[in-house]
C-alpha cells in the first residue's frame, strides 16, 4: 500500500499550511514577542520545505510512479478484510470498553481476530480468547492495579 | 571501613534479598509489558515500600526498574513491540536480528550489556555523584536548549532512506509534541476543544502504535511470508556476546558513560540515552549503512546506554533532591519518607543507607544475568504461538498498555491513529523512528528555547555569553552544518535500497 | 450463524450481571479510585499516596492512586468531576481549581465535586541562590524596586500557576508593578529551582518545602514565606509581613473531593474515617517529616473556604492581568 511521495508531498504542505494558520491565533506571553505560536510556526515552515522537495522530487522522476500502488497479493478482497478488521476490532474495544467491560471486550475483539484470521474454527477461538482475557484481567487488574473497567461482569470479577 | 562492612550487612540482609527477588521478578514482568515502564513500575512499588525499611525499600526500586529496562528489549527483539520507551531506538535492529534466525544475538547482546552500562551507571554513582550534580546543576536552559538541539540532529542518524523523508517523520513527531497546553504560555494548542489532549498526546500510545500496531497491520497485509520468524528455536543467548566485546569496546564504553552522563542531566532519562546513543554509534561505525537492518552494533551500545542512565539519574536526585528522570522524581518522595532527605547531609548523616542502596545497584546488575536469561527462556515460548493467535493477543496487550498510561480509552484513540498513519508511512518509505524522536525530544526543545528567550528578552547572543553554552552551541551549529550538507549531497544509492 | 449465537450469549450473560447488580451491599464493596491530577513524586501524589494507604487499612477495600497528569491540572481535575458518583472515584482537588477557570482553561470550579476534606496548605516562599547579595525579602524587595523592570526573573511553575501568582501578589501589595519581575515558566518548582541554582534565574516563589533538599544542600536560601505564620519545620524563616511589612499571604492546598452528588452515606462514612487518618499519628509524622502544612476542615466548611479562595484568586489574577476578559 504505496502512496508516491507527490501525495505526501500535498499532505505535508496542507498540513504545514494548516499548523501556521492555526497558529497565528494563539496568543504572545505577557510582556515578549512571542509565545505559543513561534515553535508551531517553524515546524509548519519546516513541513512547507520539505513538502515541496517531495513533490518536486516526485515529478522530476521517469517513469512517474503511480499515486497508488497495492500489492497484487495484497489486494484480495479477503486480504483487505484481514486488514479493516484491526482498526476495526481497535475501534469497537474503544467504544465498548465502558458499556461491556473489559473480559467481554477483551473476548469479542482477540476471538473475532482469531476466527478471522484463522479462517474458522470459532469455538476453538472463543475458548481461547476467554481464557486470555480472564488471565489479562487478572495480570493487569489485580496484579498491576490498573482500573480496566468491570462493565457487566462487575457483582462477579470484583 | 566500618561503614561500607555496615552497609553490606543491610544490603545482604535476608530481607533485603527476598525484597530484590521479588521486585526483580516484577520488574521484568511490568518491563517486557508493552505500555508498562520503569516509572510505572517504581509507582507500583510506593505504596509497597511504605512498610519496608529504607534499604529494602530502594532496594525494591532499584531491581525493579533496572530489570524493567532490560526486559523491555524481550518483546521488542522477538515482536517489534518495545517493551518501554527505552528499548525503542533499537527494536528494529533487534527484530531483524530475529527475523534472520539471530534471536539469541539480539537478546544476548541486549542482555548483556545492559548489565555492563548498569554497573557502570552504578559505578560512576559511587566515585563522583557529588561532583557531577554540581555540573549538571550548573546547567540553565540555554545550555540545555543546545544539547535538546544537538539530541535532535540524531534524527539524520537513526533515520534510513531518504533524508527528506526522515525531515518529514521527524517534523511530525515534533508537531504531535506541540499538541496540549504549552509549558510557556499555558495556551491549550490544537485540543479541537478535547480536554483529553489539553495534556497533550501521551508518549508511550504513540509509540506502542507507531511500531506494534503497524507490525500488526503490515503482518495482517499480507507481508505473512516475510514476517514468518525462521527461528524455532533460541540457541544459548551468551554464546557470541564475548566476541562482540571484543569487536566494540569502544561502542560499550561509550555508550555506558554517555547513558550515565545523560541520566545524570534532569529532564533526560534512559530512553533520550539510547536514542542519543544509538545515533553516536551509528555516526562512529565503520560500517553506518548496517544499521536498521539488523545489526548488533547499535544494541551493544543503547543498550549499555539506557541502564547505565538509570544509575546517572539518581546522582542529581540524591544530592540535591532534583529529580534525573521521571523514575527518581517517586524515589525522591520515598526518600523523604524513610528519612534519608535528599542533599548532601544525606551522605554524612546516613552513610551506610547510601552505601547499602549503591550496593544492590550492583547486585541488582549482576542478578539480571541469571534473571534475564530465565525471562529470555520463558518469553521466546511467544515465537511458537502460531501467529493467527499471536497477533490479536499481541494487540489486546497493546491496547491494554495504551490504556494503562491513563486509564481511559483515549490512550487507545492515539494509538490506532498514530499506528494507521505509521503503517501508512512505513509502506511508503518514511522511517517512524525520527517521529518517535520527535515526540521525545520536542517538549525539551521547546521548553528551553521559550524560557531562554524569555531569559534573553530576544536577544539571540545571550544564547552564547555563557562560557558551557557557547561551547555548545558551536558544536551544534557545526553538527547541523555537516548534516545540512550531506543531506544535500546526491544520495547514493544503498540508501534507496534499505529505504 | 456462529455470531448469532455468540451475540446471545453475551446478552444472556449481560442481563444476569445487570440484575446481579442491583442488589448492592454498603459502600465499598469494591476497590476504590483516587485521581491524583498531578505528576507521580510529586507533593500531591506523596499526599495522596500515605492517605490512601489509610484509608485501605480502614476500608478493607484496595484504594489505587491513579495519575491524571496534563494541562496545567484541567486534565485530572475534570476527570474527578466528571467520574460516576457512586463513591467508587475519588480525587485530591488542588488550589488550581479556582485559578484555571479564571484563566479561561476550562469551565469547571468548585462547584462540580462534593467537598469531604481540606488536609493541607503550604504557604509560598521566597526563595534565592545561596550566594546572593541580599539577606533579607526586604533587601530583596529594595532591590527590585530600585533597578529597571526585568533586571531580576523569577520562575517555580507554569505561566498563570500559583507561584507566578505568589510572586506578581507580593509586588503588587509592596507597590510595584506586578509584571517587573518577569516570569520564567517552568514545569514544576523542581526545574525552576535547578535553574534558579543555575543561574538562569534570580527568585523562585515555590513554597519552602518544595525547596528543602536545595537549601540543606546550602544552594539555595529562603527570605520569607508568604503566611502569617512560620513554618515550625523552618523556624528561622520570617513571614513576608515580618521581614518586609508587606501584608501578602498566599498558598497552596490540597483536598479530598468527589464529583458532585456523592450518595449521603459514603459522605457520612468517609468524613469521620478521613478526620482520623488526619488525626492520627503516621500521617502528622509523614506531613511532619516532608514539612507539609496540615489543615482540617470538614464538607461544608471546605466548600466555603473553596467559594472563598476562588473569588479572592479571581481578584488578584484580574488586577495582574493573568485572568481572561
């Protein structure tokens, strides 16, 4: 998942160009010239430069490397879900830490991951992923005092 | 005389030896923990050496964050996942060392020299610990806004491929640092109103995210071939390091002074050490193009680094209650509570405490031979999980660990962003190492280049009329000035293909 | 299909917890939070430390201190606030509350928590190298007055924290300008003390204990304190009214709170436990020992002395120029 160097180039320079803008909102320290914006600033400068070398670098090159390249392999459609499925499985630990608590959590994420990943064998996946995040409960909760939140098993774990 | 027998009495004593077991046992644990760190694990220790007497209770201390140290480089070797902010200037070496069938190189050298750069932070403590605070405490922020300067040219250095492309990566990490309320003005910057990131992006998110979460999406990619670990097997871990011994002495030696040097500095602690010192090496090896390949080189010499700055950091701590790094700011508070009040008093009125704790340095350092070796065996089972199982375990700890910095989901939130752009940007040659450097070193930058400003009403000559600081700033405009230049210079073409 | 049947299990499991909970036992049956909103190591976190050791020997439930560090305190203080009040999240409010709002940070006061206890105040000092030319706060003072604006600089916390406020307060009230001592920011008294030693500074206005190891170390001496008594750990070291005639007081403290609305019985429990731990003897001697100034006073009259010490910072911060319009 090759994005060419023009691309990063436009981002680096809209990002540059977004940190000045912002920056120029932020206030001076009492009594000096400058305050919160100065650093922000140079780094936006800095973004700004090399923003250009990449895109001139870029074009200057031949042949011209596409703006996007996927490996052939990697762009199977059951490949590409492997991937979506991290950030995915990232995303619902986030948002179901709170509401579910963390051994129910932990369980759906690390089992949906095994089966997806293994291609089947759900059971076998979910015993698995139980068993794991009970012992990372135990490990973290108990052991290292972190709060990782009980949720709907909290009148059992406790 | 008398006093050193006394203190070794208390250091040998049962308790304390049971005490160093255990927190040895638990240092490496909480270090091999991606998210968990030293300080993380001194703070768990408080409320434990609340009923210990003092030399247990450092004793506690000091095992258990010298073991963390170390352990921190298990994971990163065998799963690119370091294990605390200061085995990550290293992780890729060591992970290719793995994927090459060289784990027991890696872990052993890892091993092994963290030892070495640990006695000697121990040592240089014992010798010199009130001359050497006097120095750095002579320091202000002119002195340090050059060396934060001169710790940022590392980036050319750690940084493969392109060199615009590490400008890019390091500029990055540099802007992710500027997120949160600013020290200067006390303005919140880019928080989009999220009180969350009013203090800022936490580093250890970004980094668990910036190498673990993208290992884990580049595996998934379909890079399965590549990253299928050759090795079953770990082979003994102490064959070969006397080989490197002798290959890099220098590297050693300078990089267990430089570690205890920069952990002596407040403000710096064994992760900017390894940093520094894995660019050091890089910058004086005979063969620079090796490095981030998979080359021991650097190991050897970080990783003396990180655990020599452990011992360095308690020198300015003890003498004058200023903290070194984020580990002794909680020692200074045990400290007051068992008596033994910070400053020199505490070596006159209570020398045989203080010789006690030097003494568990020492025996802390020799003990995580056996100790790391056991934790290299237990911890290499990991490589035979298969890796449809490995990985989301893998992630679950790594969420685990992002959430543990704050206890809150958001911790979480930084780590999958960071992680997706980081995957992004490896796969298009941009190395994260200059961002993870970035987010290191940037609040120092900032911080004392403002102050110094403030100090300097603008003036940019006062950056020079201090004697240590005009020194310094030549060196680093004569440092930036060399690597200006090469950077300029057309590439040549290795660098394309390790890019 | 294998999902479906998953998906009911865990809503099956879901709803015998759910009901499993109503039928709660007396507060704590479960391990309780402290939210620290300050740094591990320092005063804060040591304070909160000991006193959640006590309370887990009296509890019998773990007590975790958990740090919220970051932007200026708001980070922490808003998460005690905004924590479920059941009893189970805790945290140590500090005197930040009734400055961050005022400095346009965020919109929290003391109003969002449930006081249960002030335990400790420490006034501010003034601090200078060891080896400089004054001996006195009013030498000092005389000092200040008699050079041009900016001569000397003063640092020991953030731009706006409590300590910039001690120092611009204590020009103010001697007559001068509140700003002819610029202010160096710095992130903690620690830094700004190291600097201080440096050289890079000429005053740092963190409190007394915060500068203990430096002055046994001989670095550093402290002119004054901004109380109006001394502190009996440092005798020797006058109030501000004593040395210079400037009435000038400020401080820093520190309190147990809950977000707002704690349930009536883990009020009625905690207080009489929280005015023990203070009372007894392991927590004077550690107060005694860091040189932390101790101070007891109950819900109602933590939540006066909060509304109190809000207004009087709001006033002191508009005439420096330090609040937002």
């Amino acid at each position: 998942m090759v994005f060419a160097d023009r691309v990063w180039g436009v981002l680096a320079l809209l990002g540059g160009l977004a940190i000045i803008f912002a920056a120029r909102s932020f206030p001076v320290i009492p009594g000096q010239a400058y305050g919160s914006a100065l650093v922000p600033t140079l780094i936006g400068v800095g973004f700004l430069l090399c923003g250009t070398i990449l895109i001139v670098g870029d074009l200057r090159r031949s042949p011209r490397p596409p703006v996007f390249h996927l490996d052939p392999e990697a762009g199977s459609p059951s490949r590409l879900l492997d991937v979506l499925s991290v950030p995915a499985a990232v995303l619902a630990f986030i948002l179901l830490l709170h509401p579910l608590g963390f051994v129910p959590v932990a369980t759906l994420v690390v089992g949906g991951l095994i089966w997806r990943f293994r291609r089947g064998r759900p059971l076998s996946a979910l015993i698995t992923a139980v068993t794991f995040a009970l012992f990372t409960d135990w490990l973290f909760r108990h052991l290292l005092l972190v709060p990782l939140p009980l949720g709907l098993l909290s009148s059992w774990l406790g | 005389m008398d006093t050193i027998l006394t203190a070794l009495s208390y250091a040998l004593a049962p308790s304390t030896l049971v005490v160093v077991f255990f927190a040895s046992l638990f240092g490496l644990f909480v270090g091999a923990m991606p998210g968990l760190t030293a300080t993380l694990a001194t703070a768990l220790l408080v409320p434990v050496t609340f009923f210990m007497e003092p030399v247990p209770a450092l004793a506690a201390i000091v095992s258990a964050t010298a073991m963390a140290i170390f352990a921190g480089d298990l994971p990163g070797a065998l799963l690119r996942i370091p294990g605390t902010p200061a085995s990550a200037a290293y992780v890729d070496d060591a992970y290719r060392l793995t994927l090459k069938g060289q784990a027991e190189l890696a872990l052993g050298a890892g091993l092994v020299f963290s030892v070495i750069g640990g006695l000697v932070g121990a040592l240089v403590l014992v010798i010199a610990a009130p001359l050497l605070a006097e120095i750095a405490l002579s320091f202000s922020s002119f002195e340090y806004f050059w060396l934060s300067l001169l710790g940022l040219s590392c980036a050319v250095f750690v940084a493969t491929g392109k060199p615009v492309k590490g400008a890019v990566s390091l500029l990055l990490g540099l802007f992710i640092s500027t997120i949160g309320i600013d020290v200067a003005a006390g303005y919140p910057r880019f928080t989009f109103g999220i009180t969350e990131l009013m203090g800022g992006v936490s580093f250890i998110p970004a980094m668990i995210g910036m190498f673990a979460l993208s290992e884990v999406l580049r595996w998934a990619v379909g890079h399965r071939r590549a990253g299928v670990l050759v090795q079953q097997r770990i082979g003994n871990i102490f064959r070969g390091q006397l080989g490197l011994l002798r290959r890099y002495p220098l590297g050693l030696i300078r990089g267990s002074l430089l570690g205890t040097a920069i952990g002596i500095l407040p403000g710096a602690g064994a992760d900017v050490a390894a940093w520094v010192s894995y660019a050091v090496s890089k910058r004086f090896s005979r063969e620079p193009e090796k490095f981030g390949t998979g080359h021991v080189e650097g190991i050897v010499e970080a990783g003396a680094a990180n655990n020599g700055a452990l011992g360095g950091a308690w020198v300015p701590a003890l003498v004058f209650g200023i903290p070194g790094d984020s580990v002794t700011a909680i020692v200074i508070g045990v400290l007051y509570m068992k008596g033994m009040d910070p400053g020199p008093t505490v070596m006159l009125e209570r020398p045989e405490l203080l010789y006690a704790v030097f003494s568990t340095f020492f025996l802390a350092n020799l003990l995580m031979l056996p100790f790391g070796w056991l934790a290299i065996k237990c911890f290499r089972r990991v490589l035979h999980v298969p890796r449809e199982v490995l990985m989301p375990a893998i992630l679950l700890l790594c969420m685990v660990g992002a959430f543990a910095i704050n206890n809150t989901v958001f911790g979480v939130g930084i780590m999958l962003v960071l992680g997706v752009l980081a995957f992004f940007m490896e796969e298009s040659g941009f190395p994260v190492a200059p961002a993870i450097l970035g987010i290191v070193l940037g609040p120092l930058v900032e911080e004392n280049f403002i102050t110094s400003m403030i100090k300097a009403e603008g003036h940019v000559l006062a950056f020079f009329e201090r004697p240590i600081a005009a020194g310094l700033g030549i060196l680093t405009i004569l440092v930036w000035a060399m690597t200006v230049r090469r950077a300029l210079r057309p590439e040549p073409q290795i660098a394309v293909s390790a890019g | 299909m294998r999902r479906r049947q998953l998906l009911a299990a865990a809503s099956a499991s879901a709803i015998v917890a759910l009901t499993a909970t109503k039928a709660h036992a007396a507060w704590p049956e479960r391990p309780i939070t402290i939210i620290v909103p300050w740094g591990a190591g320092g005063g804060t976190d040591a304070t909160a430390r000991i006193l959640a050791s006590l309370m887990e020997r009296e509890l019998g439930v773990p007590v975790n201190v958990v740090n919220r560090t970051g932007g200026s305190g708001v980070v922490g203080h808003s998460a005690i606030a905004t924590a479920t009040p059941d009893g189970y999240t805790l945290g140590i409010v500090t005197v930040e509350i009734g400055m961050m709002h005022w400095a346009g940070l965020t919109d929290l006061d003391w109003r969002a928590y449930t006081p249960l206890a002030l335990y400790n105040e420490d006034p501010a000092g003034v601090q200078v190298r060891a080896d400089a030319p004054w001996n006195t706060a009013k030498e000092l003072l005389d000092a200040i007055r008699s050079n041009p604006p900016g001569t000397f600089k003063a640092s020991g916390t953030g731009q706006g924290g409590i300590w910039h406020l001690a120092l611009a307060g204590m020009l103010a009230a001697a007559g001068m300008e509140p700003d002819r001592v610029p202010w160096v920011p710095s992130q903690g008294a620690a830094p700004g003390l190291q600097d201080l030693v440096a050289g890079g500074v000429d005053i740092v206005t963190c409190s007394v204990p915060e500068a203990k190891g430096l002055i046994d170390a001989g670095k550093v001496k402290s002119l004054a304190v901004m109380a109006s008594e001394r502190n009996p750990v440092f005798p020797n070291v006058p109030t501000l009214e004593e040395a210079t005639g400037v009435k000038w007081t400020l401080g820093a403290w520190r309190g147990v709170a809950g977000p707002k609305g704690l349930p009536q019985e883990v009020v009625d429990r905690l207080v009489p436990l929280l005015k023990k731990i203070h009372d007894s003897q392991e927590f004077r001697d550690f107060m005694a020992q860091r040189g932390f100034g101790v101070i007891w006073k109950g819900p109602a009259e933590f939540a006066e002395f909060m509304a109190q010490r809000d207004a009087s910072l709001g006033e002191v911060m508009k005439k420096l120029g330090l609040a937002k319009a």
